[in-house]
C-alpha cells in the first residue's frame, strides 16, 4: 500500500510548508472550506474513522455532538500529549509532518464552528514544539491561519500549549483543565466537552494521528478510506514498535496487517533481537492485556486485537523476550501508575502504591504466597472503580501478568529472589524507583 | 469541578471569579524574584493566544518563564507568577507542585534524566542509571556537590523505539549505551549542550 500519512517522513526538508505544498497540500483545506460543515461531518462519519488516541471512537460522531447551537465559541483541542508507555506515532507525526496536521485541525474546526485550535503538546517534546511553532508562522504568513483563509471569509487559529509533565494530562478532561492552568486532574462525566468543555464551552478533543487522517479523506472520499482496512478498521494506521525487537520503529500499514507481521516481517519489527524467543507482547501501549506468542495470527485492528481479548489502544506494540521477568515488567509498569496518578480518587492514587509495594516485595524475593492473591485483590478493587480509565489501565498489568504467568509469581516466593537474570537489568537493586 | 461562569457564592451577589481567590500567605523563600522586561513582554504575547478572561490558561508558560530565569521555582517566583497571572500564589502552588517538569529546589546546571519506563528499561535503562551513579557519584534525585549535574529517574518520553532515552534540559540523548555514561558526562562538561549529539534530529544530519 501506499504510505498515506508518512511517505516523507525520510526526506530531507520533508516537514517544510513549501514541500508540503508541492505535494498538493492544503487542497483538501480548500475543498472542505466549500462544503458546509455539515456535509465535512458526514463525509467523516461515512468514512467510518476512528480516534486514534486510545478508544476508537469515531471521528465524525464526536464532531456530530458538538452543540453548535450553543451561543458559546466552540474548541478544537488537539491530543498530543502522548504520553502512553510504548507510544511515539504523534512524535513523528508532528515532527515531519506538521502540516498535515494543521491541515486537520483546520478542517476540523470548519466542521464543528471553532475559530481557535490549541494543540496541547507534551512538555517533554520540546524540540518537536520547535518544529511546530515554526512551520505553523510560516503557514500563517501564507494565508493558511489567521483571517480570511483562503480568501473564504473563514477564520482560525492554531496554537501550541505546552504542558509540563503529566501523564494524567492525556485523558480528555484533563487535557482541558491543564489548557485552563490547573492540575491535570479529569472532571466529572457528563457534562461531556462537546456540551461544555475548553471554558464552559462546546469542545472536541481529537488525537494527533486522527487529525491527520482528515485531510486524505476530504481528498480520496469516504468509500475510499473505509475500504483500506478491515470493516469498520478503515483507513491507514500507525503502530510502535519497541522492546526486543531487531527494528523498533514506526510503521504505517492498513488494519489488515497481523500481530505476528508487525513483529517478524522485515518490513517491520524484523522478528525478535539476538533471534531469542518472544514470551509475551502488550499491544497496545502499557495499559492493555497480554498478548502470548500463539495469540498473533489476528490482525492488528480494533477488532481484531479486541477479539484476542486484548485492546489496540494507542498502538504501542511493545515486545519482550523470554529473557524478561514478569514481574520485573509488572513492577517497573506499576511504578509508572504510581508515580503518573493524579490523586483524584482513592482506589487509584492509594492502591497504586499498594499494588507497587506488594510487587516490589515479590520481586525481590521478599513475598509471601498469600501476596499474590492480595495483588488481585487490591487490583480488583481498582478495576471499574476509578473515575477516568487511568485506575483500570493501573490494574491491568497486575491482573494479565498474574493470569498469564503465576507459576513465575509462585517461583519468586519459593526461591526468595528473581528468577530471570536478563542481561540487560542493572546487577544490583539500588535504583530509586524500586 | 467546572464551575459555570454565571455562578457565585450568593444568588444576590455579583462576586465575579476574582473574589474566590484562596488569600493565604505564602513566606519568602529564595533570592528576591522579578521577571525581566523580556520575560514579561513574552508572556504577554502568549496570555494573547487564550480568551482575555482566562488569563490562567497561561500559567504554565508564565513558571517556565520563571523556571529558565532562575533555574528553579522558589516561593518568591511563585509570588511574581501569581502577580503577572492575576491569581492567587496558592493556585500558582498548586500548579507546581503537580508537574514533574517544574523543579521546587534548585538543580543542577545540566539536569540528566533517564526514562526508566519498560521499553527503556528492556534496553538497559537500569544500567544506564547504575552508570551514571557511578560516573557523578550521586543517587537519582540528587544534585552533585558543584551544582553542574543533577540525576533523576523519569517516565516514557515518547520516544520509545530509541531507547535508551536520555533527556539533558530540553535536549534528547538517545540510544544511551550504558558504557558510554561517562563520554555522555564528559561531553557536557567540556561542551555543554553542544556536547549532546545522541538526538536523532542531530543524528540524520550528521
Ligand atoms: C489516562 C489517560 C491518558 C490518555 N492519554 C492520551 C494521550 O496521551 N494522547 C491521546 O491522544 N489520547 C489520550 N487519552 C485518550 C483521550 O482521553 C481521548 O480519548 C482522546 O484524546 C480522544 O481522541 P480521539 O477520539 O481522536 O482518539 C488518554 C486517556 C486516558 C484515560
Ligand atoms: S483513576 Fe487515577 S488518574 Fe484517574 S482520576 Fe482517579 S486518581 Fe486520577
Ligand atoms: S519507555 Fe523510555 S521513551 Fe518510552
């Protein structure tokens, strides 16, 4: 298939408003600035998009939702706070493609009636923000931002925020109350941000990547962007691959592609480094389910991963050889969640810790049998119980590590030390974060 | 949660959201702090991007600003935020205290920080760390004697698939050997951020 999304990310000066309008861009901006939204929002619901920042929902049904009666000003605010353990598509995205990204965003806010976008972009990704304040003056002074675009009488703006340092700040309603200038902590749902988010008012909050799948729709047609993937899996896709694989990347290819593909193709991952075997795969960044080796003959779709049980998420494919400890991995994940919770709800910000301590404990050899069971005891108290699906996404790689790979739990109680040495863990326990 | 701008406190009263500012003191802390003229007429131009009732929104730039003045966020930094945000120093506070990327203390000159999160980790990030223990001869969360490092442990950077990622300041070091700790540290030390050439973007231009 044709690259869609990245077919320049190598080429020198690829990311430059002049490159880009040479490959044609900004003529889908034209074409949409003809329609009326409504008909921009039914060309993306007849696309059958779907966000690419975790969830899958679709694109054109959130847009759809947006109260464009309210008297309110409407927000577009972008997702690239991209924080997702094993994520690193809008990095890439944004930084040789940024146009594609304005592009998005701009039709985006024809479609639902804003004038300003902001992008909320992670505080990390700071050479990234560089690209984008840069590329995004030059398209103002070119007419594409600002006043009157294309001479249609049709105003916007794009603006970068920075954040500083937050997972929390990728879920949606935090994302807004960091725009505010507040703790990225999420609000209560409903009201959802189509009726009253960025100020009160009517907002969409769509990822990098979905944004960017806009532009080629408006230009090639609904029919056409549907009939790239599987059924209801349209359109192109970026997947990250990391861990133990020869060639860790991204990778742009239709919904079709397997598991297994991803990994071995030498396309892609190139199979696993030093030619080890693979014991276990998270698809879809740290927060989803395990996959096993058996598991990967399904393609990597939001169907097709859901149907192994697992979730496509946002995409992170990380990958571990039979050289990794279970519950090393398991602790060094849920170190992240009790270090990123925001604090908001109990179940989240205490049994976090809990869950970090108890697995801390195994892992050094220190446990008990009845810890194990604790362990899905405390996460199962998180699960379902927590505000936003950070509290689940906390549970998760307790619950599938201990389902999947309990004789390794049992192994670390009875020999009281780690049974996998890896070659590539440090000799000694003296990190601050175990 | 989200309060809608018609609400106040008294049905009768129009307290608008000024008057809900928290009026707790806030003790001195640090060297006497004022934002340059330059600093001061930046933010004005980001305070611009955002409605002209929510000044808040710019509070996050308003403390870097801060932060790359005087290295670190003291408590009269937080007071100079407040005054240029229109907020109270109590929300300016809360703000900082919740981002990982604004410093409470001083730090070092070059601020090392090594993703520990699982794909880092799987291609060696603990050894990384142990490294650069050994190198600085400081624990993550310290600053060495001189003032010129500090280490800290953080989370993914987005940047998985060049891992191990090391972040110096703003600058990116990736595909970090754990041999190559001590080049890393010296290479700041003679060049300072023109000692970091581990960053992709530096990488394909080379
Ligand atoms: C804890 C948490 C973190 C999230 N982080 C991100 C993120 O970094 N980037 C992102 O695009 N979406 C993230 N999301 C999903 C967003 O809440 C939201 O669903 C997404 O931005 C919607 O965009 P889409 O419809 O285009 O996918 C996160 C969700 C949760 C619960
Ligand atoms: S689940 Fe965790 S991250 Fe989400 S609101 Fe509750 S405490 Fe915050
Ligand atoms: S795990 Fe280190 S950059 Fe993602």
């Amino acid at each position: 298939m044709d690259l869609i999304l990245t077919p320049h990310v190598k080429t020198p000066n690829g990311f430059t408003l002049d490159f880009y309008t040479k490959q044609g861009g900004y003529e889908a901006l034209r074409q949409a600035l003809a329609m009326t939204p409504d008909a921009v929002v039914d060309i993306v619901k007849a696309s059958g998009l779907r966000g690419r920042g975790g969830a899958g929902f679709p694109t054109g049904m959130k847009w759809q939702f947006v109260d464009k009666k309210s008297p309110k000003p409407k927000y577009l605010c972008c997702n690239a706070d991209e924080s997702e353990p094993g994520t690193f598509k809008d990095h890439m995205l944004m930084e040789r493609n940024p146009h594609l990204l304005f592009e998005g965003c701009l039709i985006a806010c024809h479609a639902i009636g804003a004038k300003v976008a902001y992008i909320y972009i992670r505080g990390e990704f700071f050479h990234v923000q560089e690209v984008l304040e840069a590329e995004l003056a030059k398209a103002r002074a070119a007419g594409f931002i600002g006043r009157n675009i294309l001479g249609t009488g049709f105003d916007c703006e794009i603006y970068v925020h920075r954040g500083a340092g937050a997972y929390e700040a990728g879920e949606e309603t935090a994302l807004i109350e960091s725009l505010e200038g507040k703790r990225a902590q999420p609000r209560l749902k409903p009201p959802f941000p189509a009726v009253a988010g960025l100020y009160g008012c009517p907002t969409a909050v769509n990822n990098v990547e979905t944004l960017c799948n806009v532009p080629p729709i408006i230009t090639n047609g609904p029919e056409w962007f549907s009939a790239l993937g599987p059924e209801k899996n349209g359109g192109p896709k970026l997947y990250c691959l990391s861990g133990h694989v020869k060639n860790p990347g991204t990778y742009e290819a239709p919904m079709h592609v397997t598991m297994r593909e991803l990994i071995y193709d030498p396309q892609y991952g190139g199979g696993i480094r030093g030619d080890r075997k693979l014991k276990a795969v998270i698809p879809g960044g740290s927060s989803v389910p395990i996959l096993l080796p058996h598991q990967l003959d399904i393609p990597a779709s939001f169907d097709g991963v859901a149907s192994a049980g697992s979730l496509l998420g946002s995409a992170g494919i990380i990958v571990m050889d039979e050289t990794t400890c279970m519950v090393w991995a398991a602790e060094n994940l849920l170190y992240f969640y009790k270090h990123e919770s925001c604090g908001k709800c109990t179940p989240c910000r205490e049994g976090g810790a809990w869950l970090h301590n108890l697995l801390g404990r195994i892992e050094r050899g220190e446990g008990q049998m009845k810890d194990i069971d604790l362990l899905l005891s405390v996460a199962n108290n998180i699960m379902g119980k927590t505000l936003c699906a950070f509290g689940d996404a906390a549970a998760t790689p307790v619950l599938t590590t201990v389902q999947l790979f309990r004789e390794e739990y049992e192994a670390h109680v009875r020999l009281g030390r780690c049974t996998l040495s890896a070659d590539w863990r440090a000799a000694s326990r003296t990190l601050a974060a175990h | 949660m989200w309060i809608d701008d018609t609400m106040s406190f008294h049905p009768l009263m129009d307290y608008g959201r000024a008057h809900h500012q928290s009026s707790r003191s806030m003790a001195d802390e640090g060297p006497a702090f004022e934002y340059t003229a330059e600093a001061l007429a930046k933010l004005e131009d980001i305070c611009s991007r955002y409605p002209a009732d929510q000044r808040k929104s710019a509070i996050l730039a308003a403390i870097y600003l801060a932060q790359r003045q005087q290295g670190y966020i003291s408590r009269n930094a937080m007071k100079a935020v407040a005054t240029a945000i229109r907020c109270s120093a109590a929300d300016v506070e809360d703000v900082v205290s919740f981002y990982t990327m604004f410093y409470q203390r001083p730090v070092g000159r070059h601020v090392i920080q090594v993703c520990r999160t699982l794909s880092c980790a799987l291609n060696g990030a603990e050894r990384v760390t142990a490294e650069l223990q050994a190198v600085l001869g400081i624990a993550p969360g310290q600053t060495t004697a001189d003032g010129e490092f500090s280490l800290f442990e953080v989370e993914c950077l987005g940047a998985c698939d060049r891992a191990p990622v090391v972040g110096v300041n703003d600058h990116w070091h990736e595909c970090q050997k754990p041999e190559d700790a001590r080049a890393l540290v010296d290479g700041l030390k003679a060049h300072g951020a023109a000692g970091l050439t581990g960053c992709h973007l530096h990488v394909e231009k080379a």
